[in-house]
C-alpha cells in the first residue's frame, strides 16, 4: 500500500518537473516571439542583430518541438496559455499579442515539427504588422490563410455565432424523401417520349438521335475530342493575361472604370458619387508626389467642367465644384505640408497641377505662402496666383492685411508680377506698412506697373525711413528713367536731411539725376558746382562739386555741355578745372 | 427513434412549422399584438402547430449544435427554409433557449402572446441568463401554460477540426454564404463591415473545400432556389468562378479576392426595387433600362467599402464588367473600348450560365444546363472569351454536375463529377438512380469514359418532374 503510494506519488513528481520545464520553456518562446515582431521591424534585412533574433528563435523553436514534440497555445483575450498555465499575460489592448490574437477570432495557435524558418519569419511578419491601416482587406486569419503554413496551425470561432465552429456527426442528417417517389413518372414520360420522338425542332431531334456531341460539334466544326482542349497557343496567351494582370496598377484600373461611368452616366446622384471618388483619388496622387497619374486626372476633369463637354451645364457644374475641393485651404495646406517633407518635388508638374485650379485656390494657396519651407516653391506659389490671379486680383487683396509680414511681402510681389495698374489703388493702401522688407517689394511691384500712379508711389518711397527702400526707389527710378521724378530728388539734395545720408547713398541719388537726365537738373546742378566756400567749409563744397560733377557725367543733353562750357571761363580755378575734366570725360563717352 | 420510418411526411411539416414561425415572428417584431397583420401568420403557424400535434400531447422545437429539431427528428436546411431556420436559430440563441415545448391544448391566443414575450427581450445584452429568465417570467406572468421553454445547454467547445464530411461542410457553408449575403444585400447600406468579414471567412471556407473536393461543391451549385433569386444566384455565381479560377491556377488570395468579387456581382440590384425583381412575367422595355442600372449601381455601393484596397476594387471591376460582353456589345454601353478584366470574363460566363439555367429574370423557362451551354457556345469569340469558355466547359463538362440523363441502357442516371479530360467531356461519372425498368435504386456510379458502350441519349429536365436532384448533394 505505501509502497505503491509512494511510487504513484514519485511518478507524478517527475511528471510535474517535466511539465514545469515545458511550461517555462514555452513562455520563453512566446516572449521572444512577441518581442521580434518589435524589434524585427528597426533593424534592417542585412543586420547582423537581426538576424542573431531570426537564430535565437529558431533555436527556441527547434528546442522546443523536439522536446515535446508540438507547441499547442491556447488564446485567451489577454492571456496565453500552455497546458492551462498562463505563460503570456498582458492586459493592453494595443499592445497585447493575446488581444490581437483573440480580438480576430482566433483561439488556438499550434505549432508542429517540421516548423521552418520561413515559416517563424512569416508568422512575425503578420503579427507584427498594423491592422488598423488596412482593417477591411487584411486581418490576421485572413494572413494566416493566405500563407496556409504547413506547420502552424490556427482554430478560430466561427464569425458568425462567435463560437467555436460545431461538430455534427454524419448520422444527423436524414435525407428528405419528398420529391423523390417519382422517379418512376420521369422514365415513363422520357423513355417513351425518346421512342416516339418526332415532332420536336430540329436541335432536339439532333440530339435526341446522338447526343449533344453532334450539336457541339456542329458550333465548333471540329470532332468533340479536340474541342475543349486547350491549344498551346491558348494555354501561353491566357497566362499572359494573368501575368500582366498581376503587375497591374489596380488604382488605375479603377480610375478607368469611373472615366467610363462618367462618360456614361446622367443620373445626378451618381454622377457626383463618382467625381467624389475620382477626386479623392486624385487627392491621394497628389499628396504622395505622383503627378505622373495625377495631371491626367486633373486634365480630364477640367475638360469636362466645360458645359461643352458634359451632359449638361449642371454635370459641369459638378465637375467644377469637384475642382473647387482640390483648391479648398485644408488640401492645400495639407499639400504644402507634404512638400515640405518631401524636398525632391518635380516643380514644373507642381506648377501644371496648381495653375489648373480654380479661382477659389487663390485664398488658399496664398495663405500658404508664408508656410512653404524652400524659397524656390514660394516662388513658384507666387508665380502661380500671379496666373490664377490676374483677372481675380481682388482674391489675392485679403492677404495684404495678414498679420504676418511675409505673406503680404508676397502678395505684394504677386501684385508687381501681374503688373496691372489696378494693383496701385491696393498697394497705396499699404504703402506705410512698418516692414521695410514689405515697402521694399511695393517698390519692386510698382516697377512693373506702368502707370503715372505707379511711377508717383515709386517717388514717394525716395524719402523713406529705411535707406534700403530709398536706395531700391532710386535704382528703379533710373531703370525706368522716370523724369518726373527729379523735383522730388532735387528736394532731397537741398533737403536738411542730405547731409546725414551715407556716402554711397548721396553718390546714388546724384548719378540718377543724371541718369535721368532732365533739364530741369541743370540749374541746381551749376549752382553746387559754382558755389563758393564761405559759409559753408570748403571740404564740403569740394565734396558737393564732385558729386555735381558724377551726375553731369551721365547726362547727354546740350544744355549740360553749355552749362559746363560757360563754367570753363570761371574766375575759380578749381571750378575751371572740375568743368574741363567732366567735359572731357562726357566727350570721350559720346565717341 | 422509432418516429424515423413516417420522417419523411413530418419533415415536410417541421419544415412549414419553421416557415410559418419565422414569419410569424418576423411579422411581430414589426406589429405589435393588435394589429391585423399578425393573424394570418398566427392562424397558419396555428395550423402546422396542429399538425405536428397530431396523436400527441406535445412536441419540442430544439436547438442543438445549431441544428433544429422536432422531438428527434432534424430539420434538413434546404434553398426552401434555410432563412428561416437561420433566423429562428438566431432568436432561440437569443434568448438562450434551447427547447420550446408546444402542447396539446395550445390556443391561437397563447401562441400570440408567447411570441411577444419571446421577442420583447431583446434589447438585453443577447444570451445572457437573465434574457432566458425574463422570457419565463413573461409566460408565467401572461399564463401561458402551453407553451414552456428549457434553457440552451451549455456547450463544451471542444477545440480542433470539426469532424464532419466534405458534403455537410460544403453545404453549412453554402448556405451560410447565402444567408451572409442576404443579410448584406438586404441592409441596403454596407455600414455592416463584420458582414463583409464573414463573407470573406466563408469564401475562404469554400476555397479550402474547392481544392479538396471541387465536384460536392460544385454540385450545389444545381440548388436554384425560387425565392431567394438573386442571394442563390450570387453564390453559385461564386463557387462556379472559384471552379475556374482554380483551373487557371490563381493563388489563395486571388482566389479569395474572385470568390468575393463574384459574390457580390449583383451588389448593384439592393437599389431596385424587389417587386420588379421578383416580377413573375417578362420585363417590359423600361424594366429592362432599369435591371441595366445595377452594374453602375453596384459599382457606386462598394466604392464606399473603403477606398483603394485590392478587394474592393476588384469587386468593382465585376460589378461594372460582368454584362459587358467580351466584344463589349453588352451592357453599360461604353462611349470608349475598354479592356475587359479576366475576373470581369470569368464573372460574365458564370452569371450567364446560372442566369439561363435558373428559373428567374432572364428567362421564365430555364434552359437545361447543356442547352444553356450551347447557346453560350454560339457566342463564344462575340459575348464570351472563347478560351476561358472552353476552360468553363472543362470544369462543368457537358452534362454539368447535377443534370438528370436518360442512358442508351434506358436507365436514368445524375451526372456527379464532370470528366477530368476534355478529350471525354461528354462521357461524366453518372450515379445510377433507376434501373431500366424505371424502379428507382441506390445504383453504382459509372465512369462513361471508361464504359464506351453506354452514351448519353440525353438530358432530362428534373424540375418538369419535381425531382428534387440537389438531395445528392446534401
Ligand atoms: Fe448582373
Ligand atoms: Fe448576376
């Protein structure tokens, strides 16, 4: 009696031993397994750690199954069990390998000898991969189907009971016997139907004499042996099918359906249904840089925003509001977003897609101005409202008011690439503004414009606070030679103010006025250059005549020359000789 | 046990007691008790009810392992009752029920307020106790006394595979497939996506079981069901595409992709309405501009399945090209070509041959399936890619699985597994079913190929007669 107590209880012991190394050995493997599918993902295909993970597991794997010959998990909803112990526990619902598991149905998980490599690296490619993307089309038992593994198998409740799937023997089920008694009637009716076979067209009659291969063959023309035998040459071009069907962008083929339908289709509803997708299509092309799929889109749908094209002006009125969704502010922002990620943009097909928009980008994109990244995209952004603009310019107005001053420097430079006089009656509105970059571009813009206004605002800025602004004035000043401009220079030379300007500056504003080369200048200019020390201290006079001198330099008119020439015979030497030399200098550039 | 040898006559009235409940309860959960509608459906289940009473005192309708009985007896889910069995099944799981015992005195006024009761619950939380509990207190709060209900017995879910015969699986997937697709056909809106995920797994069932075993699956395919048109329809539609897409030799997944692109072909006729479907006499011209809509329209119902994913766009590419024929003469007319996409071809030849060889829409007289075949044959080039017609005709044969034949012996035989090589496609394994002398028999199944001396005088159409062929395939 004790003797076989102790020897039961000693057998159990040993048992239990090994059921507890089973049991730590299988929660090892299940914790390597779920912390692969993480770090597999960081480490490139050629890492040497990656593939130190790859072994380690193989060996669990192997070690395992040789052992104890499978590896049977049972899955709860956040724990996994092995022999009915718990060796995997974790109760988040993101992060758990037993929820991910459990969430999709599946209960049990079993792996079996024979388990290969590829197979342990297929299996973590699909638990590691995130499902909420792509919920619809790819869950767990649907991957594991797909790659029907040899050696892991799944069990999984039913979807439909959300039970486990039930077992019914063979012997519940009992044939019906109604319906089939008259077995009997059919051969009465047939057999002497088939002796006394005559009246029927003549296809049954055919038959009736020999079967349905005389009628085949009659289709076919050929003896029903050969028919349905595939040729080579039909075996080769359907596989051919098959092959460029696989390598198909499926995108595209959906995108020819919709084409199709709205070539085809009136009813309203469906019509925009349609649109919607296309668009939404388009969206995505566009965001991920794919231009090369995208244009074509945005082509066609222009084309068809046509009354001329369409069904009726209220289908291209869709058209048109579908072309609106891609100019709305979110998309394009979302859009300046994505080119600021991606520095490598093809420009020009950038350039094609935004100016294909309708008016209603012009909002949009010039808010985003002032948040594109790369200079040279801003450019392009302001090159484009320049062309969506140019009959809307009072679209482009709002931005002048922004609070940021870049938006409004570009908006200003917008107005000056449009070019139109119109622009004035707006930029005057700002011609204050506190920025100085910001006067700096109106004097830019008011450049382009050619107009008396225009030319009017460039003299304003002549005496502006900032000398960067009056120095760009002055140089488009004497770019467009503006003669009208002189008086106003005049009165800065016999200004209070001269004196303080730098150097380079009062160089500048003499050599416009001579470039400008205005009559008008004459007298003021003999006067600098004649006046005689006294008041005033003789380097400052001396400083004044060359200046005087470096405007006449550049003037070409007779009454220059007079004016230098009646200078010759000036009882101060120094004036005498000042006049000779710019004489002679002005001589020497005539030749 | 010993009710087995008289099964056959109470089967038939197991099956009307379902139908007539099913729509019993279906008509309550939209009237309440009151109202008028509710007394028709109340006097028939009354009158099926009297019938299974018949020399009794009682008898139960059961639930075990998802199968229901009447006292021991199964009921066999056929195309006739399969949505009303799912249904009761569905609401006795409910209400974790597993037993509704009827007895002899019932009256027409218990029954309406024992439905009501059976009903109500059904906000709760489903198969909770507490929705058992709360129907027993209803019938003991209304009296009922004969009527009386057991608990659902727990199951032990025993872990592993099923054990069960190739012919049940095919068949419990079969028609779940077609009760998922009524289910989602008749939702109208695809909000459901779970649906959509079952379908997915069934389909997956069916490609397993069509690489086992394609003759059971296909020989379900001969169930044509009068009421359910368009649901029947579409799952054939599907298994005979998954039968060609297995001898093309397309992978698990694309497999799966065709099965559910082909299952949701007709997607675009939830938009009609049922009664021009259903419509029993031909359809005039302005139907026919309508039934003409449901390719675009279906098109228009799965672009809202999420997207850009493979699957969908694949569904879309069927819906949109199964009336396009292969010159493109069908229907929608295109303003451009366009090329026609192999699932979009396969689709066109498999929803044609069920279309003719069913009793409903095209035509009102279905075509026998070898004569549905030629007149396919003499479009093969124009309306069909001719290869993949003769790859069809390789996979259903002449004599397609199902068909009922005269033999040159005057025996009558069911063709069940088309031949494997063209060379002898219209030589089929044929199941003896009669004797030459018209006596019906449970006869050998014979390899015509192998036997050159008996040919095939020709094809018998089994509906003319009543015989119910898909009985071979259950
Ligand atoms: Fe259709
Ligand atoms: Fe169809």
């Amino acid at each position: 009696m004790t003797d076989a107590k102790t020897e039961k209880s000693d057998y159990n012991a040993e048992d239990d031993i090994d059921r507890k190394d089973r049991i730590k050995l299988a929660a090892d493997l299940v914790q390597t397994l779920s912390k692969s599918g993480k770090t597999l993902k960081i480490y490139p295909e050629t890492s040497p750690v990656r593939q130190k993970i790859i072994d380690e597991l193989n060996e669990k794997f192997a070690k395992f199954l040789n052992q104890c010959g499978e590896l049977d998990l049972r899955i709860r909803q956040f724990e996994i069990t092995y022999n009915d112990e718990v060796i995997y526990s974790n109760p988040s619902k993101e992060e758990s390998l037993a929820f991910k598991f459990y969430g999709d149905g599946i209960r049990s998980i079993r792996f079996t000898v024979g388990l290969e490599e590829k197979e342990i690296l297929d299996f973590i490619g699909i638990i590691s991969r995130n499902y909420s993307l792509d919920a619809q089309d790819n869950d767990i038992i649907t991957m594991l189907w797909e790659k029907n593994f040899e050696n892991i198998h799944h069990t999984a409740v039913d979807y439909r009971e959300e039970r486990e799937i039930e077992t019914i023997a063979p012997e519940d089920y009992i044939p019906s016997e109604s319906g089939s008694g008259n077995l009997q009637s059919v051969f009465n009716a047939e057999v002497s139907k088939h002796t006394a076979d005559t009246g029927d067209d003549g296809e049954t009659t055919l038959q009736a004499a020999a079967g349905a291969e005389l009628v085949i063959e009659a289709i076919y023309k050929k003896p029903i042996s050969e028919i349905f035998i595939l040729t080579q040459e039909e075996i080769e071009q359907i596989q051919q099918e098959m092959e460029t069907e696989e390598g198909m962008d499926l995108v595209s083929e959906l995108l020819d359906i919709l084409f199709h339908i709205l070539q085809i289709e009136k009813e309203l509803d469906i019509y925009t249904e349609i649109l919607k997708n296309i668009t939404d299509t388009l969206k995505t092309f566009i965001l991920s840089g794919d231009y090369q799929r995208g244009l074509p889109i945005l082509t066609t749908l222009k084309a068809l925003s046509n009354e001329e094209n369409n069904f009726s002006p209220v289908h291209a009125q869709e058209v048109y509001s579908a072309i609106d969704s891609l100019g709305v502010e979110q998309f394009i922002r979302q859009l300046t977003t994505s080119i600021n990620m991606n520095k490598l943009i093809d420009t020009t097909q950038l350039f094609s897609f935004l100016t294909m928009l309708n008016k209603n980008a012009i909002e949009s994109i010039s808010n985003m101005t002032g948040t594109i990244e790369q200079i040279k995209i801003r450019r392009l952004y302001c090159d484009v409202l320049a062309l969506l603009a140019r009959d809307n310019m009072e679209l482009l107005i709002k931005g002048l008011e922004d609070s940021n001053w870049y938006v409004v420097r570009n908006i200003v430079y917008v107005l000056g690439k449009i070019g139109s006089a119109e622009a004035i009656k707006y930029l005057r509105r700002i011609k204050n503004h506190s920025e100085p970059k910001v006067r700096k571009e109106i004097v830019h813009a008011v450049s382009e414009i050619n107009s008396d206004d225009a030319k009017d605002l460039l003299s304003y800025y002549l005496d502006d606070k900032d000398s960067s602004v009056r120095l760009t004035a002055l140089q488009n000043i004497a770019i467009h030679g503006y003669r009208k401009a002189v008086p106003s220079i005049l009165n800065i030379i016999i200004g209070e103010n001269f004196d303080t300007k730098d150097a380079y500056e009062k160089k500048e504003i003499f050599e416009t006025l001579g470039i400008l080369n205005s009559p008008q200048s004459i007298s003021y200019l003999k006067d600098i250059l004649m006046k005689r020390a006294g008041f005033f201290s003789k380097a400052r006079i001396e400083e004044q005549r060359a200046y005087a001198a470096m405007a006449l330099k550049k003037m070409s008119i007779p009454e220059a020359k007079d004016m230098l020439k009646e200078g010759l015979s000036h009882p101060d030497k120094s004036i005498r000789n000042i006049c000779e030399e710019t004489l002679k200098y002005m001589e020497k550039e005539q030749k | 046990m010993n009710e087995k040898p008289s099964m056959g006559k109470k089967d038939a009235s197991g099956k009307e007691f379902i139908n007539n409940l099913h729509i019993l309860i279906k008509t309550a959960l939209i009237h309440d008790s009151s109202n008028i509608a509710i007394t028709t459906p109340l006097t028939k289940t009354m009158d099926s009810v009297h019938l299974l009473l018949a020399g009794r005192d009682s008898f139960s309708l059961r639930l075990i392992h998802d199968n229901l009985f009447i006292n021991d007896t199964k009921i066999r889910v056929d195309i006739e009752n399969f949505l009303a069995s799912m249904f009761l099944t569905g609401e006795m799981k409910k209400n974790n029920t597993g037993k509704i015992t009827f007895h002899l005195q019932l009256s027409a006024n218990e029954l309406r307020q024992f439905v009501y009761a059976f009903i109500s619950p059904v906000s709760k939380a489903p198969t909770s106790n507490e929705t058992f509990e709360d129907v027993l207190d209803k019938l003991s709060s209304y009296s009922i006394k004969n009527i009386t209900i057991d608990r659902l017995q727990e199951e032990t879910g025993s872990l592993g595979q099923p054990v069960r015969t190739t012919q049940e699986m095919a068949a419990n997937i079969y028609f779940k497939t077609i009760s998922v697709v009524s289910e989602i056909m008749d939702s109208t809106k695809l909000k459901n996506a779970a649906n959509m995920t079952k379908a997915k797994r069934l389909i997956q069932s069916m490609v397993d079981l069509m690489l086992q075993d394609e003759s059971t699956i296909l020989g379900l395919t001969t169930l044509k069901a009068y009421d359910e048109y368009t649901y029947n329809h579409s799952v054939n539609v599907s298994i005979l595409s998954l039968a060609m897409g297995q001898r093309l030799g397309y992978n698990r997944k694309e497999l799966s992709d065709l099965g559910m692109a082909t299952l949701f072909h007709d997607i675009g006729k939830i938009d009609m309405p049922v009664d021009l479907l259903n419509k029993p006499t031909d359809f005039t011209p302005e139907e026919w501009q309508i039934i003409r809509r449901h390719p675009v329209y279906g098109v228009k119902t799965l672009l809202k399945l999420k997207g850009l994913q493979e699957r969908a766009i694949k569904m879309v590419m069927v819906s949109f090209e199964h009336h396009l024929n292969y010159d493109l003469s069908g229907y929608p007319k295109l303003l451009s070509p366009k090329r026609v996409s192999l699932f979009g071809r396969i689709a066109s030849i498999t929803d044609c041959y069920d279309a003719l060889t069913s009793s409903r829409v095209y035509n009102r007289n279905p075509f026998l399936p070898d004569r549905a075949l030629f007149f396919m044959m003499k479009k093969s080039g124009t309306a069909f890619d001719p290869t993949l017609l003769k790859i069809f005709i390789n996979v259903v044969g002449i004599y397609p699985v199902g068909t009922l034949v005269l033999l040159s012996t005057n025996e009558l035989g069911l063709v069940i597994q088309a031949n494997p090589s063209p060379v002898n496609i219209h030589r089929p394994l044929i199941k003896l079913i009669t004797d030459p002398k018209g006596n019906e028999i449970d006869g050998d199944t014979v390899d015509l190929s192998k036997h050159e001396n008996i040919t095939i005088k020709r094809s018998i159409d089994h509906r003319k007669y009543g015989v119910d062929v898909s009985k071979y395939f259950l």
